[in-house]
C-alpha cells in the first residue's frame, strides 16, 4: 500500500470508529488494568548507533557537530565523513548473537511485566519491516526484523508488549551534516536515509513555527500507523517534539487511528507521552529520568536507564547498581506510578554482564516482595521521612537515605510498608500508623516481615508502630506486610 492508500485508510478508520481526531473524544482514554497492575517494564534502545557506541544515542547528530568530541572522535576512528557517514555503519550493525527468546527470559527474570523496544529512534533507521522505508533491520544491516522477533517472543512468555517512535525528530537530526563537506548533501528526497536533514530548532518558540513540511509530517504518520498494524502493541511511547504546533493535528490522527484499532482488534492500548505532547487524560505522563515528590492522584510513569550516561550501549557505560534502582521502583510505586528500565543491547545483540546483573538482582528482590508493588495501590500518604527528592525530567541521582525513609503500598486488606534503609539495631519507628496519626485509624491485627523467618515484635502507641526484629540484616529494601482491619 503506497502512503496516499494509507492515508486513506487512516482517514476511513477514524471516521467509521468511536474515536475521532479531536482531544474532547481523546481525553478520557482508561488506564489498562494490566498497565496499573503491572508496575515495572523493561525499555530497549538498540539500532545502528549501538555500532559505533560512543558517548551515546544521539551519536548520528553529534558526529555532524563540527569539533565536537563525537565529530573528532569519528575522524579519529573512522576518516572523513565523506567518505564514511553514519550511513555506513548499517552494514556493520549485525545482530549476529540476537536471540529475542534469550532477551525476553532476562527481562522476565528481572521481575518486568511489559517490553517496550524502540522502533524507530531519531536515526531514521527501522527495526522492523516497512513497506514505507528500505532503510530497515530487515532489509539492511541484520536482516532480521528484530521487533516482530521481540513481540513473538513476548506473547510466548506472557509479557505485554509496546513499542517506541522517535522518528519525528529525524527533522532536524541529520542536518548539521550540511554544514560542512560530509555524505549529508543535497539534493536530499523523500525516502532517502537522511532526508529531510533540516535546520535544529534553537529554542522554545520554535514549538510554535510552521515546521515540519506536510510532507514529513504525512510520513511520519504512516510510519507509526504502520507500527499499530503491523505489531498491535499495548502501549507506545513517544519521545518529545510531538508537542510542537504543526504535528498536532497528525498527533490526533495517529492517537484516533490507535485506539479505533485497538477496538477492532480487541486489545486495550495506551500511549506515554512527554512534556504535555498530549492533552490531559489521552495518555500517561511520563518523566524521563526524573520523578514526583508527592504521590499523584493520576497513575504516571518514569522511564531511566541502567546506566547514567546513555540509553544505548557505549564502551564507557557507567552503571547503576541495583539497590539504587530498586528504591527508586519503591518510591515511584508508593507515588502511584510505575517504572520503565531501559538497557542497551551491544550491536551483536548480547546483552551486558552489567545489565544481566543489575535485572537478576531486581528479579530475586522482587520474588520475594513483589507482592508490595504488583497489583498494588497507593496508600492515603506514600510514605515518610526526613530525605527529600529533587522534582523533575533529567533529575534523577544517587540519594543517601536513612533508616526513617518508608514507602507504603496497600494490596488487598494488607497494608506493606517498606524500609529504604534498614537499621542495624532492627528497630523500626513508623509515625504514621501511631495512634494520633491523622493518616491511620485502624486496626493493626499483625506484622510480618518478607523473606525472613523471624516474627517482629510491635507496639503501637501515640507517637509511632514500632517494630523490632533481632536477626533481620538487608542492604536492601525490607519490607513489612501489615495485617489491618
């Protein structure tokens, strides 16, 4: 189907569904039950810039830059970007060890529920078959189309699976390359690797100019209806610049064509989105490396990455560890949200020993206390003590907290609260839950403790429940499952 049909198509779809292109019949879209349930997902960023691994993902952009590191480090290494532009790393992005069934057991290991890979990130370049690009996994590079290998394998396994778009700001990503003799020239057409290869906005207003053309806003759109078609994934996310004023209107196609189709074909979807890229109550926020201080009476998400440096694999990745990880999964859970991890498959499609660590040790933290966080619901406060948390996207950092900081989730009649630090004198104070606590007003019937065998002593009196164990020692979370009525 050539992308006028497509365009058609889309047109005929949301005029025969319930949801039309407009925010008033788009704002009220239900949070899928699984999504809310569900808690912890596993995000992907692998493509050819996981070939060259340098600094990060945005490596197509920056090599264009002239002097910066990545722009040298590309002459250094590879010569000239005429005669070897990024381009040329697509037949050297193999995948030769992907195996999508070995991906999908590490990320159920880790305790995740849902996977989401990127499809298509600023590169241009496709992870999977497309009748509207040559410039895709399948036809080039490994030859295999890598995200309906990952959905195969995500069914098998029972893990929900949604895919990424990034495609809409390949706008602008390729066009410094303009600026200097490289293998970005004019004339540039539709369908070419680096086209359009525009100017890069310099600042805010440019949310509100007259960019892009219709005719790669028309692209973009069969791009990503093309992704519902062909995978029908529970939830995609959207990188930003969806917000800027000219992709609204194809913004609202896309969302009416999304769920009309889900309709169709019986499946609950929804879509993440940044910096107010959507009205209101069509989506779930999402903060990118960052989080909220206070809990939300609205469920949202976080998406970080193992590493802090970048969201693809590079050489010099620096690691998070697990703990670190972990409590950021507590607090955000405890907030009413949910966490999204992303790793960074190496160009032969292995995963790290950095990352298979990092998600084995969330995995067997969450066999034990995973019923505090799945199928959880948030409690009247999220939790208390005397750490606080920087509010906001790119915030994220390594915090130091103290045997006070508690998280609380509620699960059925169990209230769970969960120790970021535990002490090592095993003596737990949670003010909360005293008797003048303005918080609490029920009844306490029992408390015990997850994955230990010892039962804790506790006493509630007007200033806090206090509990104590003897032998409980965790570098840890621990966590403790409160019997209230």
């Amino acid at each position: 189907m050539d992308k006028k049909d497509y365009l058609k198509k889309i047109d005929e779809t949301i005029r025969n569904g319930k949801y039309k292109d407009n925010w008033d019949s788009l704002k009220n879209i239900p949070v899928p039950s699984w999504y809310k349930n569900s808690k912890f997902g596993i995000f992907i960023h692998y493509g050819v810039y996981s070939v060259p691994a340098y600094n990060n993902e945005w490596y197509p952009r920056n090599m264009y830059i002239e002097d910066s590191d990545e722009y040298n480090h590309h002459i250094e290494t590879y010569g000239n970007h005429k005669d070897f532009g990024y381009k040329d790393f697509i037949p050297l992005f193999r995948a030769e060890n992907f195996n999508a069934d070995e991906w999908i057991d590490i990320f159920k290991s880790s305790g995740a529920k849902y996977v989401i890979p990127v499809a298509e990130h600023h590169d241009g370049f496709q992870m999977y078959k497309s009748e509207f690009s040559k410039f895709n996994a399948f036809d080039m590079g490994p030859k295999k189309d890598i995200i309906a290998s990952l959905k195969e394998s995500s069914e098998k396994s029972g893990i929900k699976f949604g895919v990424s778009s990034h495609r809409i700001e390949h706008w602008f990503f390729m066009g410094h390359g303009k600026e200097f003799d490289s293998d970005v020239k004019e004339p540039l057409y539709e369908g070419d690797f680096y086209w359009p290869a525009m100017e890069e906005p310099k600042d805010h207003r440019d949310l509100y100019s007259s960019i892009p053309s219709k005719e790669f806003l028309e692209d973009w759109l069969v791009r990503c209806c093309e992704i519902v078609d062909k995978f029908m994934p529970s939830i995609i996310y959207f990188d930003w610049w969806i917000q800027i004023a000219t992709a609204k209107p194809y913004l609202k196609k896309f969302l009416a064509y999304y769920f009309n189709r889900a309709n169709e074909c019986g499946f609950d979807g929804i879509i993440s989105y940044k910096n107010d890229g959507l009205v209101f109550g069509s989506g779930i926020v999402d903060m990118e490396r960052g989080q909220f201080k206070d809990a939300k009476h609205y469920f949202w998400q976080s998406d970080t990455s193992t590493a802090r440096n970048s969201w693809c694999y590079t050489k010099n990745n620096i690691y998070k560890n697990s703990n670190e990880i972990l409590i950021n999964l507590i607090d955000i859970v405890s907030k009413n949200g949910c966490m999204l991890l992303n790793v960074g498959p190496k160009s032969d499609g292995t995963i790290t020993d950095e990352d298979k660590k990092i998600l084995s040790e969330i995995g067997e933290w969450l066999k034990i206390n995973g019923e505090a966080i799945y199928d959880s619901t948030p409690f009247r406060v999220y939790g208390e003590g005397p750490t606080e948390i920087s509010e906001g996207f790119f915030t994220e950092s390594e915090v130091n907290y103290t045997h006070e900081d508690i998280r609380f989730t509620q699960n059925g009649s169990n209230l769970y609260a969960i120790v970021l630090n535990y002490p090592l004198d095993g003596n737990v104070k949670i003010k909360s839950l005293s008797f003048k606590s303005h918080d609490f007003h029920g009844l306490i019937k029992d408390v015990e403790v997850l994955g230990f065998e010892e039962k804790p002593v506790f006493e509630r009196d007007d200033e806090c429940l206090n509990i104590t164990t003897k032998d409980v020692k965790s570098k840890k979370p621990v966590v403790f499952k409160i019997k209230i009525d």
